[in-house]
C-alpha cells in the first residue's frame, strides 16, 4: 500500500497526472461572491463556490505540475482582492 500525491516525488511507477488541488478560503467579509466569480475566471480553475463554515469560497484547480500550479494558480488566487487566508489540499489517492 502506498499513497500517491499527483505531480510529486511521491507518484510511482511513472505514471504523469496533473496537479489538483482544492483551496479553501478565507475572505473579508461580504466578498466571498465576488472572489468566487474573480477566482473561477483564472486558467486551471476547475471550480470556485461559495460555502458556509470557516471559509468563505471553496475552489479546485489542477495544473502539469507543482511548480506550474504555484507560477500560475496559486500566484493569480493571492492577488485577487478580498482573500484573507487561504489553505491549500492537494489532491491524492490511496493505491493499494
């Protein structure tokens, strides 16, 4: 039994996946829909909704790597306006 994260040193056999990731996020407050709609237009965003909880937005995105994941989500998320915090999940899966 192993377990894989996409797109890192962990993933075995050679096997080329795209990074995922789901971001949960932290926004001022009466921002979460206009950081949902900023969010969803970045290139590699596959999801962005509002939630109720501890975070505000929920969103998932996937790139070729983790290094292109960081250079253009993660860079672009950061700079949108009204983002307080931000906790990033990456995707895994468990291979048995």
């Amino acid at each position: 039994m192993r377990w894989l994260i996409r797109g890192s040193l962990f993933q075995s056999k050679g096997l080329k996946m795209a990074v995922q990731a789901y971001i949960l996020i932290q926004t001022e407050v009466g921002k979460a829909n206009s950081v949902a709609k900023s969010i969803s237009a970045i290139p590699g965003v596959t999801l962005a909704e509002g939630v109720t909880g501890p975070y505000d937005v929920i969103m998932r995105a996937q790139a070729p790597s983790m290094e292109e994941f960081g250079r253009v989500i993660l860079s672009k998320v950061q700079a949108v306006s009204g983002i307080t915090r931000t906790l990033t999940c990456p995707v895994t899966t468990y291979d048995s």
